[in-house]
C-alpha cells in the first residue's frame, strides 16, 4: 500500500475508536432505570408555547438535548436516515421529541427512540403502535434497539468494510484503476463519451 492509503487506514482506525469512545454504548444497560424512568409519570412535562407555536422543556436537564443519546447512538438504533434529520433539521427532530415526551408521558431516550425508529420506518412504526394499542402486543422497546454490545460491534464493523470499499471505489475511478488511464474515463470530463466501455 503507499503512504496515502496507510495514512487513510489509520485516520479511519482513529476515527472509528474516537466515535466508539465518545458513546456510551459499551457500558451495561441497566433496563430496570430505563423501566422504571418510563413507567413513572413525567411531573414537568415538556410545554407548549402557543405565542411562538414551539414546545420547550420545563426542566432543560432532564428533557432537554443534553438527557438523551447522541447523532451516534440515532445511527445505531436506526440507521442514517434519522441521524440526517438531526443534522439538518435539528430544530424539527427536538420538537418532535418534544412532543412526544408530552403527549405519550415518556422519558427523553424513550422518545428520541420512538422518533428515531418513526424516521427511519413511518409505517412500521405506527403499526408497532396500533399494535400495541388495539391488540395488545408487546411495547416494543426503541430507547434500547440495536444497542447490545455484540450488534453495536457487527454494525460498526459492517460500516467501516463499506466505508472502505466505497472510499477504494472513488479513489480508484480517479486513479485509474477501474477504466482506462488515457484520460478517457468519466471523471475527466467524458461523461456522454461511452468509448470507455
């Protein structure tokens, strides 16, 4: 390999243990907090301001952004789509959540959860939660999908073979190594010319 892709190699092995150690996805879940945070009536509810058509947390630390999971932890409970949304319409996703928190009664993981799966998958979403409603199935836990320990390694793994292959892939259109090097490949400037074929 050259220097260039032992560089990249190691900046991805980097990158990859700084996002892992700045979740908390590693350590034990305790399910009977969880539980016990969701099964008892939230006092100070989230609120709505009709004035500014916005709800706020009444108290910041426990329903505010700071009390739930990161964009990483949405990427590992529901995949990109969510973690899309947070990044560029983070002022919709917090009132979603928001709303949620004040309309079900819930914790903020719980809700992020909830949303973050809705994001991710409306209408299975909401038949989860007919399902739970009118048939009495099961409450499908969202605060803690996808987070075992053995899952949160195969996904992580799973994302950096496709961030390679993806990041071999361009690089090696560029270079030249998938079509021909004589200048007649698609990224200099032949992109209608099909005489690469």
């Amino acid at each position: 390999m050259t220097a260039f892709n032992n560089g990249f190699v190691r900046n991805l092995v980097s990158l990859v243990l700084v996002l892992l150690g700045h979740t908390s996805a590693f350590q034990v879940n305790n399910r009977k907090a969880v539980t016990s945070a969701s099964a008892t009536a939230l006092s100070m509810a989230p609120r709505f301001d009709s004035a500014s058509q916005s709800w706020y947390p009444s108290d910041p630390e426990k329903e505010g952004p700071a009390a739930g999971y990161g964009i990483i932890g949405s990427l590992y409970r529901a995949g990109p789509v969510p973690v899309i949304q947070r990044v560029f319409n983070p002022d919709k996703y917090e009132q979603a959540v928001l709303k949620y928190m004040a309309q079900e009664g819930v914790n903020r993981v719980e809700a992020q959860g909830n949303m973050d799966a809705y994001l991710e998958n409306p209408q299975d979403w909401a038949y989860q939660k007919m399902c739970e409603k009118n048939k009495g199935a099961p409450k499908k836990d969202y605060a803690n999908a996808n987070m075992d320990p053995k899952q949160i390694i195969l996904s992580t793994l799973w994302a950096g073979v496709v961030v390679v292959f993806f990041y071999d892939l361009v690089t090696g259109v560029a270079e030249g190594r998938y079509g021909k090097a004589d200048g007649t490949d698609l990224l200099h400037g032949n992109l209608w010319n099909f005489s690469f074929l």
